[in-house]
C-alpha cells in the first residue's frame, strides 16, 4: 500500500479517476469499517439501477457516523437521487461515491447532490508517493498506474497495459454504449495517441483516421469524459506576439499512451522519448496541484514561428514557465 498524498475529506465526497488508479485500495485503507456498495460487477449494478430505493432501505439501518461507500456510481446514477434524500432528511453525511467516468452522470443530467459532496480526484502514482523508488526511465516507458509499479518484470508491465487498453475499449467504452463503432474509434485511438501533446488539429486526425471530424470531436469527449485525457489549454497573455491558440491533448499516464501508441510492438517516432516525458510531468503538475489545493491555472504557451513553453502556471500576475 503506497501512503497517498490525497487527504481524505471529512463529509461526502466524489473520488473520480480513472480505473486502476487506486480509489478502491484507498478507500479501504483509509474507511476500513464503511458500508461497501460495489457497482462492478454487473448484476449489482442492475439490481441497483432497477431498485435505488434498496439503498435507502440498506442505510437506514446504519448508524448515521458510519461511512457509506459506493464504488462506480456512474453505473447506477439513480442511486444518487437516494443518497440526496438520505443526506437531506435522514442525516446522513458520510458517502464516499468513486467514478471512473463523469460521461454518464454529466449527461444524463444525474443528481450531483447540488454541493453537498465536495468532488475529488485521484491520479496514478506521483514520485512523491513512491518515494521516488522507480528509476525515470521505467515511469516515463510503462507509466505510474499501481499494478505498473508493482508489476514484477518489464514484461509483466507491457502485458498489463496492452490489457489496460484492451479493457477501456471493451468495458468503458462498450459496455456504457459511449461509442457505436469500436472500429472506428479504434483507429481513432491509435492516431490520437501518435498525436499526443502536439497542438490538437481535428481535421488531421480525422482524415488519418478515416473518420468524419464531428465524430473525432465526440471522441474525444469521450477520452475527457472517462478520464482518460485532459486538454492543456494555450495561454494568451495581452501580448503584441501572435500566439498559437490550439489546445493539446495529453493522456493521463505515459504507459497507457505508450500501450495506445502500439510503441511495446513498435519503433515510436524519434521525438517520444520527449512526449513521454511532457506527460509524465504533466500528470506530476496536475496531481500536486490537486492533491495540495492550489489555486491557479494550467496551460502551454506557443508562437507560430515554433517558440514555445511546454507548461505555464499563473495564478493573478504570479507566471511560472517550465
């Protein structure tokens, strides 16, 4: 078990992030006596979704300082209509609620418990958390998702990523009905993923892809939406220079885009060695900003004539440039 850097709220709560990040372990560890609801597999979450009102029958008969923990609840997004109603009239406060995807509850207008729940997010493992143990190059080729750093051999790490792919396309994406043609959206991933921290041209990808350019759109909401990706937005300073305004897109954990990338089977291009390590850094800002609460933004910055910082921090007139 790593030691986290996130700290555990003391009231209701949403813990996002992808699969195999970690939430489950964590919460184990950190509610060892709560009330599990597993959502996984798939005959709870039909027994849920068909009756919610099971919930409310189950936690009545807890104690109200007892936590309640319900794991997947995009599966069952008509459980939080209960959870609302037993924070509101029953005085319960202690849910713990995990997602590893936001798609569902953002568009089937789902009961985010309007406030009451404070949103959390969880990341692969920062080198912090690992006590800076793991040699660079092994993060930067098979990433910091858990089952990566623990896995015995480089082969045991491939196999799990390529698994790690496999999985998102098949559980994630088929099983939640995101997408209708995995064919598609396939050859999408593989093109996107070759794109990685680039500045993000749509119409590109699509021709590459051999895919219409609203439908790579939506894929990409579909990356976003299962946490899978983030956009680095281009930071436009009221400056005399032209600047580039694209946003780029970065996947969550350089294992994964290398598994994506097809870079375990094949020579990647000359310059990833580069882009691995952009998203390496990246997933280490992002998950300090996070994990400490600073207050700030995020971005790149970039000219037309090719000068460019990777990461821009500014928070008021306070900048940092990496």
């Amino acid at each position: 078990m790593f030691p986290r850097d996130l700290a555990r709220p003391k009231s209701a709560f949403f813990l996002f992030g992808p699969r195999g990040t970690g939430k489950s372990t964590w919460l184990r560890a950190e509610l060892p006596g709560a009330h599990l609801i597993n959502l996984l597999p798939a005959d709870a979450m039909l027994r849920y979704e068909r009756e919610p009102e099971r919930l409310r029958g189950e936690v009545l008969t807890l104690p109200r300082d007892r936590w309640v923990v319900i794991d997947e609840v995009q599966r069952a997004p008509r459980l939080l209509d209960e959870v609302h109603y037993l924070m509101e009239e029953e005085g319960y406060k202690k849910f713990a609620l995990t997602g590893s995807s936001a798609r569902k509850l953002k568009r089937g207008a789902a009961n985010l418990l309007a406030g009451r729940a404070v949103v959390r997010n969880m990341f692969p493992l920062t080198a912090h958390e690992v006590g800076f143990d793991v040699p660079a190059r092994r993060l930067l080729k098979f990433g910091a998702l858990p089952m990566s750093v623990t896995a015995g051999s480089d082969d045991s790490r491939e196999d799990f990523l390529r698994a790690y792919v496999t999985t998102y396309l098949a559980e994630e994406v088929k099983a939640e009905a995101l997408v209708r043609d995995l064919g598609s959206f396939g050859r999408f991933l593989a093109v996107a993923a070759l794109a990685a921290g680039q500045k993000t041209n749509v119409s590109s990808i699509a021709r590459d892809a051999g895919v219409p350019r609203d439908t790579v759109r939506g894929y990409f909401e579909v990356l976003i939406d299962t946490l899978v990706g983030t956009w680095l937005e281009a930071h436009r300073p009221r400056a005399r220079v032209k600047e580039v305004a694209l946003p780029k897109f970065y996947w969550f954990d350089p294992g994964v885009l290398n598994a994506a990338a097809g870079a375990f089977d094949q020579p990647p291009p000359a310059d990833w060695q580069g882009v691995l390590l952009e998203h390496y850094l990246l997933h280490e800002l992002r998950s300090y900003i996070h994990y400490a609460n600073v207050r700030g933004s995020l971005g790149y910055w970039a000219t037309p004539s090719g000068s460019e910082v990777d990461f821009v921090f500014w928070h008021g007139e306070r900048m940092v440039a990496i």
